[in-house]
C-alpha cells in the first residue's frame, strides 16, 4: 500500500488496522516515507484522532521498530520511573540509586532537556567524564554491578520515535495524548520492565498544565503499560513552581548529592520527598514491599544508612565520571560564575509562580536548548529561594541566578523577577502529590 493511501483514509476519518500502522512506523524507520508523507499522516491522526486500538497498534510498531531489551538473567525485578518533565525535575538521579539498593534492578534510558524543562543525560554530563552512550552490552554490565545504569536512547531502542518525535516537533503536533504515550511507552516497554512509575507533571511548569488532562495522559499510560504485561502506576505531581531548590544542570545534581549524603536543606526537601514517593511506588508494584509506609520506611534506612550513595558512587565510577563529587559535591560547582540576585520589588505574598518562565529564563543564557542539536552550559542556573505562599519585603531576595556575564544577567533578570506573582492573597497550599492513578 502506498503512503498516499493510507494519508487519505486517516484524512477522511477512516481508522488504521494494525498491518497499516506497522507499515507506516517501517516506513518511518528504514526511510521509506518522506518527511512530508509522515507529516501528512501524524497532522491527520492529530485532527481527527486516533481510537484505543490505533493507539495500541501504534505503539506496538513502535516498540518493534528496535531491539527490546531483555534482562531476564538478572535476578532481580526490573522497575524504572519516567517523568513527563518540569523544571528542576532531578528525581530520577535520587532514584536510580535509591531503587538498586532497595533490591530492584534499574535500566534507565532517558532523555535530554528540550524548551523549558531539563533533561536527565544532561544533568549525567555535568559530572566530569560520565557517558550516558553505552552499548547495552555494557549498560547490563554496569547494572550486574551496581544495580542501574543510566544511558541515553540508542539507535537500537524504538528507533521511530526519534525521527517522529522530531517531526511532532516542527509540525506542532506534540500535545496529543495518543501520540505522547506511543512516544513515552514505546521506549519504556523496550527496557523489558516489570515495574513502570509515571510521574506525570501539572501545573505552570508542565507540558500539560490541566489537572483533568494530566489524569487523562495518566489514565492513558497507566492504561498502555498494562496492555503490554507491564505493572504500572501514574503518580500527578505538582509543577506549579519549580521542584526543589536549584535549576540548572550541575546545580541539581549538586542538590541530589547533598539529598544523598544526608545533607539537604530544606528547599531541597521536596525533591526528596517526591523521590520516596516514587521509589516506594516501584518497590511496591514489584512486590518487594507489601505496604507503601514499609517501602518509605526502606528508602529511608538507604539514604541514612549510605548506601544509595555508596550505588552512586559505583555507578559513576563504572560510566567513566568522577567518583570524587560524592564526597565533595562543590566539586561540581563552576568557579567563577556571577551570582546575581532576583530582588523582590513590593510586600505581600508569593500566590503564583509561573514555573515555565523560569525553565525558559536558564535555558535562554545556555542552561537548556531550543532545537536539539543546540549545545548548553552546564554551569548555569537559578536558586529558588522562596517559594508558594511565602510571605516577602521590598528587598527580599526571591532567588539567585547563576550567570557567566552581566549581559546574561540583563537578558533574563526582569522575567525571572516578572515570574513571581506578589498580592495581598495567600494561595491554598498545593499537595506535591496531585493523585494517584
């Protein structure tokens, strides 16, 4: 069948069977269809929607377009957490490490930053010397020793969701939920999981900044997980300000070392709390732990205890990253950056962040990227200072941001100053956890 013909049924409502969709994610993968013919076909699915079964199938293509890992010889169960993204989101590094020690095997594969929200390999790559591109040869060694491995997408791993996330991309077809969990399943279910946590992000920080919509997306994922014989649970966490206290790349895996060592400051308490929140979800769901409060008790005995670190400090050494930030995170800190603070220009108090701002703001001066191939500035970023509901003067300081020049300074200071809504009104306190899918 031609691409012409299966553009035209889509674009007339007609519904693709699953020999169709696997023709077209093969046409996508050995470049058979052009770039205009994808295109042509995802806006028609985008306009006119794609049923449960077409999203299945979808996936399903996708899914088969690469290799599906299989780590059947590791004896532990195989459990990961995916994050639909935000500012500050640095929990997968608190995770990773945390999760091995409590006894579950972690093959993470994740993502760069892109727009507004930051990306895990990236913040990997502010570590001195740490590969994210392994081989999954070597990314089942790494995990045999230390119980995870985090690594980038490789070509072998659902392969069509790259070039079609691209297109998706510059065609502005991105926000459609069918879509969105193809693209995120697809590279899930090819690490051969038995266990799979979402945290799927709303508020002004998310992608998807409607509660309702955001339990959809979940209900979707949730829902497509366990199709495929995966355990799966969604968790809707709030990203109505950032998460934490730092954004920027080697800043937040600074604020997860401190979290690791023992050490955090109380602005870095919700990181750890949402971190304990989503492991104790995959220790649960693999069976390890019968209760959600024994699992929490668990990942506490871990992080007290040293040994998640001890795991971060193998994995790091084994992915070629200096081992040495464990003991002394400021290690990681770039000397000489201009630290300028963000000053608060009436009293009241804070009753609105407008999260995606700030994401926007440190990816503007180099912290993020706009088109994927932009390179980025690992040593840039933001402090939150106050947060949701703090009372604050004339004067205060709102946060600190990191910047190379007083000429970044001047670019971003008054949007950062401008994301902070000062009133007389005290917002209702938000719970981190939304809700539970």
């Amino acid at each position: 069948m031609r691409p012409q013909e299966l553009i035209a049924k889509k674009r007339d409502g007609g519904k693709l069977s699953d020999a169709e969709m696997r023709l077209f994610i093969q046409g996508v993968t050995d470049g058979s269809w052009a770039d205009y013919q994808i295109t042509a076909l995802v806006m028609a699915m985008f306009i006119n929607g794609l049923d449960p079964g077409e999203q299945r199938s979808i996936t399903d293509a996708m899914l088969h377009s690469g290799t599906i890992m299989d780590f059947s010889d590791i004896d532990a169960p195989k459990a990961d957490k995916h994050s639909t993204g935000g500012v500050g989101d640095k929990t997968s590094l608190i995770i990773a490490p945390v999760a091995a020690a409590c006894g579950l095997a972690v093959p993470m594969v994740s993502g760069r930053g892109l727009g507004h929200t930051g990306g895990t390999l990236d913040k990997l790559e502010s570590i001195p010397g740490y590969k994210v591109n392994l081989p999954l040869s070597r990314l089942k060694a790494v995990m045999r020793s230390c119980g995870f491995g985090l690594i980038g997408q490789t070509k072998q791993v659902a392969p069509a969701d790259k070039k079609l996330y691209a297109l998706r991309d510059a065609t502005a077809t991105v926000p459609y939920i069918p879509l969105i969990v193809a693209s995120i399943m697809s590279k899930k279910l090819a690490e051969g999981l038995d266990v799979l946590t979402l945290d799927v992000k709303t508020g002004s920080g998310a992608f998807i900044q409607d509660l309702k919509k955001s339990k959809e997306l979940a209900g979707a994922l949730c829902q497509a997980g366990r199709s495929f014989g995966v355990k799966t649970e969604a968790l809707i966490t709030d990203m109505s300000q950032p998460l934490g206290k730092f954004v920027g790349n080697a800043l937040e895996v600074y604020e997860c070392l401190k979290i690791l060592r023992g050490e955090p400051e109380n602005s870095m308490l919700p990181s750890r709390e949402l971190s304990v929140e989503l492991t104790a979800s995959m220790l649960v769901q693999s069976g390890l732990e019968k209760t959600h409060s024994r699992a929490r008790a668990v990942i506490d005995r871990v992080l007290n205890g040293g040994s998640a670190l001890d795991r971060f400090r193998q994995n790091i050494e084994l992915q070629g990253g200096d081992p040495r930030i464990c003991d002394r995170p400021d290690r990681l800190l770039a000397k000489g950056l201009k630290e300028i603070p963000i000053i608060v220009e009436k009293t009241g108090s804070i009753s609105k962040i407008d999260t995606f701002a700030v994401g926007r703001a440190v990816s503007d001066i180099g912290g993020g990227r706009i088109k994927a191939e932009d390179g980025i500035d690992h040593a840039v970023g933001y402090a939150c200072i106050k947060k949701l509901g703090d009372k604050v003067r004339k004067g205060d300081e709102l946060g600190v941001l990191y910047c190379r020049n007083r000429k970044q300074a001047e670019l971003v200071s008054a949007n950062l100053r401008d994301a902070y809504t000062i009133s007389d009104e005290v917002p209702k306190q938000r719970k981190l956890i939304q809700a539970v899918i």
